[in-house]
C-alpha cells in the first residue's frame, strides 16, 4: 500500500513538471508567433517600399525621355500622373 502511495505521489510530482513545461512551451511559443507576425509586417512595409522604389524609376525614365522627345509630351504627363498616383495610394498605406 505504501509502494502505490508513493508511485501515487511521483505521478503527481511528474503531472506539475509536465503542466510547468507546458506553460513554458506555450509561452515560448506566443512569442515566437510575436515575432513572426512582427517580421511579417517589416517584410509588407519592405514590399511597399520596392514598389514605390520602382515607381519612382518609372517616373524618372519617363521623365527622362520627356527630356529627350517633345512630340508625345502629353501622353506621357498622363503616364506620370497615374505613376504619381499609385505612389501616393502606396505611401498612405505604409502610413497605415
């Protein structure tokens, strides 16, 4: 009787280790989903500053080869107003 009482006991002793390893793991792990959807975020910031980037050379080709042609001078400000615009779209969502 005495033997199972204290097997009784070592499982008890053995449950509390395991809940506190529990806790443990899963606080291990609420950080590490922190983290990821905190790099998540770096990372569509980073892909909105590419495409701005890239916007922004767009715009200065075509102002380049404004400079370098005069006949299409028109169809190529509307180009450099809708570019200015989808970087204005880009930069209020960064801000958001």
């Amino acid at each position: 009787m005495e033997h199972l009482a204290q097997r009784l006991q070592e499982i008890k002793l053995e449950i509390i280790r395991l809940k506190k390893a529990n806790e443990e793991i899963v606080l291990a792990h609420s950080k590490k989903s922190k983290e990821v959807e905190r790099l998540k975020k770096i990372i569509e910031i980073q892909n909105s500053s590419i495409k701005e980037l890239e916007l922004k050379m767009k715009i200065k080709r075509i102002a380049d080869s404004v400079n370098d042609e005069q006949g299409n001078n028109r169809d190529l400000k509307f180009k450099i107003n809708d570019m200015i615009g989808e970087v204005d779209k880009i930069i209020s969502l960064l801000h958001q």
